[in-house]
C-alpha cells in the first residue's frame, strides 16, 4: 500500500514540474517582430521644457521609443542595451535613418 501511495505521490509530482517546466520553456521569448503603428505618426511627445514635438517631425524614417522611469535600475539599463544592440544590428543604414527617444 504504501509503495502504491508513493507511485502516486511520485506521478502527480512528475506531472506538476512537467507542467512549470513546460510552462517556463514555452514563456522564452524569442526577438519578436516589429509592430508597425500608423497611428504613432499622430502622436506628440514632451521634451523636458514641456514642449509637444510631433513624432512625425523627429528626423529619421525608423523611430525607437521607449517609456522609461526617472529611477529604475533593474529594467532600464537592461532595456538601453537592447535598444543599443538592435541599432547595432540595423549597421550603418540603420544609424543614418532612425531615431532614438527615450
């Protein structure tokens, strides 16, 4: 009997870590595709004199944006480098025709 109990004790557990494990492997996120937003061409941003600058009036035909925090320093720095390396893999052409805003 107990050996019965630890079978079961053993499968259900099998089958709870199989279910995170999957979970957790199937949560990696791969580089994913660019969503391209005809309506941000509409959107004004704030400079830090408050003045609204029209993103359509920011030189360069690729624009990368990103929303970031006066104080964060878990995510921010980790962001500024994959901002950095997706220009760096854009190459020349992409430093002379994009835009970085943060």
């Amino acid at each position: 009997m107990k050996e019965r109990i630890l079978l079961i004790s053993i499968l259900i557990l099998g089958i709870i870590l199989g279910f995170f494990g999957w979970k957790a492997w199937k949560g990696r996120s791969s580089i994913q595709e660019p969503v391209f937003v005809e309506e941000w061409s509409q959107i004004t941003l704030k400079n830090t004199q408050n003045l609204g600058i029209p993103l359509n009036k920011i030189p360069g035909k690729l624009k990368l944006v990103y929303f970031g925090f006066s104080h964060c320093p878990d995510m921010c720095p980790r962001a500024l480098i994959d901002m950095s390396l997706a220009v760096k893999e854009l190459g020349d052409q992409g430093k002379k025709s994009n835009s970085s805003i943060y």
